[in-house]
C-alpha cells in the first residue's frame, strides 16, 4: 500500500496558511485514507488512486480560494513488503 507525502502550499496570502491548510485536511478525511498531519506536511496511506483522487481535490479546493498554489506529492511504494506509515517509522526506532 503507499505512503505518501503531500504539501499544498497557497502563495501571496500573508504568513499565516493555517487556515487553507485545515481545508485540505478536510478533503483527505473525506477519502478513505489514513491521514497524518505533521508540522510540514501530511502523510497519507491508501490505495495510489486514492490518494491521487484525494490530493488532486485537496489541490483544487485550496487554489479557489488563492491565486497561486504550490503544491508537492511524494510517493514510496513498494510490493516485496507490507508498507505503512508504521511499518516505517517502526524501521528507524
């Protein structure tokens, strides 16, 4: 299953992003997906589809609300090993 890191990032709307950050949490929890929020950015884990679906809306939902979006998707997949995000942070304790 992957994991997958995710940053959508609104560009000329100040300092403070939080609240565009809380919307795209929103559209994540929405999909059937395992979601964690860290201080720069948000793990998902689930089917690629899915997370593609998710990121894509999440993408979208935060650029109405802005003029400029930056936005980041990272993705570890693997097939020889079950994969979860903890599965991997067990791997470095």
């Amino acid at each position: 299953m992957p994991v997958a890191e995710v940053s959508i990032v609104p560009i000329g709307v100040g300092p403070s992003i939080s609240k565009y950050v809380k919307r795209a949490i929103e559209v994540f929890k929405k999909y059937d997906l395992k979601v964690e929020t860290c201080a720069m950015g948000t793990i998902l884990e689930g089917e690629l589809d899915e997370i593609i679906r998710a990121y894509k809306e999440a993408h979208e939902v935060v650029l109405n609300d802005t003029i400029r979006v930056l936005s980041t998707l990272k993705i570890d997949d693997r097939t020889d090993k079950e994969h979860t995000i903890e599965r991997k942070l067990n791997a470095i304790k």
